[in-house]
C-alpha cells in the first residue's frame, strides 16, 4: 500500500537549543521512500549523520522564537505483516555482528531479570519464531493497553509491575522477554496507519529464521500499514527528537497517516 506520513511540531524556544531529531524513515526490505519533504522554520543550519543503528539523524541549533519542523513522506510499504511461524532460533555463534548488541540487557530492557517469566510463558514452544509470537499473544492478554496514559518511560520491570502502559512500555517488556530467551530483539518508533488515537507509535522486532520479524501486542491481526523511522534498543535510542538545555515541549503536535489511493 503507499501512504502519505507526516509530522508537525512546533516550539517555543526561549534559549540557542541543539536537538537532535530522528524523523526521516530510510528505504529498506519493508517499505520503499519515494518521496520525501522536510522544512523547518525558521531556516538553520542542518547537519545529518547515521547512529549506531543506521538510522538518519539530523542535528541543529534552535534560535529562540517560533521554531517549527515539517516532515512529510510518501512510502509503500507492506500490506501485511510477514508472519513465519516455526522459524528457527538462530544459535548465538551463527548471529550477523550487527544483531549481537540487541542480545543485552539494555537501560529499558532488563532482560536478565526475565528469564524465568519468558521460559514459563512460553513452556514447550520450540524455541524461535513461536516463542516471540507466544510472548506477543501473552502481552496482548496480560498487560493493558491505555494511549496517553504516560508520558515517562518506563522499564520493562516497572510494566509488568503496572500491568498496563503505552506502545513503548508494551514493546519494552516484549524485548526483555525475548532477550532473557537469547532472542534479539529491537524497539521501533515510526507510524501506523489507521492508528486510534493517531500518535507516533512503537513496537518491537525479534531476529528469527535469519531474519527480522515484527511484533506488536497493541493491535490484533498484524496488518500492514507500518512505517519505521528508527529503531535502537530500547525507547532511549529512538526518541523522535532530543534536546539539550531547559526542557521544551512541542505546544502543537500533529501526526498523519493517510492512504494514497493511487500509485505514484
């Protein structure tokens, strides 16, 4: 399917601030950016790098005043999830370098906490792809999904705790689950389309069968639709945007998945 994705968001800068944003989605196996707009006012000095985890990230320095950014984007992407139930686990010494780092315990995911918990769930799975999948079906059942409920982060320890959070908190214990059970798994923030209420939205990945797979406990039926901007270890590798100096927050803030009806 193609969709048009955008973001808008608005501050007030009182003091020169640096941000770093990550709010441009790269071509990838899933989805294909074919056009893409990005404007901020007023006009700065922009300087873009890639991160650690290949994401495209863009640093500035806000003036005080009105400072607003635009991006919009027109990406097909998939128009269902790809689903592999039996994959294998991919045995450590036979994971690509680049997936090792999301075997670790991590600021979020404190995935050597979880062992127990995982290997109960998931109890006479063969291990790999229906693992993740039972995880996921666990975390749908146990752990509410409430949008808007919080605006801090919170660690996997502290959602199983709560036994309710956000799309991050929901994708912060699935990733703990998984890596106690020697699965690599990754966060991911980007959007999702017919989406209620519509925000930025995150959820997780687990490496299976040689391969990425997605995973979210906040929807049902896994359809298409998904668009990844970033993706990290957990929710502190993949904030859409940071900011050094006094604390600002967007005062207007809007997000938009729309369908494209046609190619272009």
């Amino acid at each position: 399917m193609w969709l048009r994705i955008s973001c808008a968001l608005t501050f007030d800068i009182t003091v020169p601030t640096p941000f770093i944003l990550m709010l441009r989605p790269r071509s990838g196996a899933q989805q294909w950016i074919a056009l893409e707009e990005y404007r901020i006012s007023p006009t700065v000095d922009v300087f873009e790098f890639t991160d650690h985890y290949g994401n495209l990230c863009q640093r500035l320095l806000a003036p005080p005043g009105t400072f607003s950014i635009r991006t919009s984007a027109d990406v097909r992407t998939a128009d269902y999830v790809d689903q592999a139930p039996g994959a294998d686990f991919v045995e450590i010494q036979y994971l690509p370098d680049a997936v090792l780092n999301y075997l670790l315990p991590s600021r979020y995911c404190e995935s050597d906490r979880f062992n127990e918990m995982a290997t109960s769930i998931t109890a006479g799975l063969q291990p790999g792809y229906d693992q993740v999948a039972k995880i996921e079906s666990w975390l749908r059942e146990t752990i509410e999904y409430i949008p808007g409920s919080n605006d801090f982060q919170l660690s996997a320890i502290e959602v199983n705790y709560k036994q309710s959070g956000v799309c991050r908190d929901l994708a912060h214990l699935g990733i703990a689950l998984c890596r106690s059970l020697s699965i690599p798994a990754r966060m991911v923030v980007g959007y999702l389309c017919d989406l209620k209420p519509m925000d930025m939205h995150a959820w997780f990945e687990a490496y299976v069968g040689g391969r990425w797979y997605t995973f979210d406990a906040t929807q049902t039926g896994l359809k298409g639709g998904y668009v990844a901007v970033g993706f990290g270890r957990d929710a502190a590798d993949v904030a859409v945007y940071n900011q050094f100096g006094p604390a600002v927050y967007p005062y207007e803030q809007e997000i938009k998945v729309e369908r494209i009806t046609q190619d272009i």
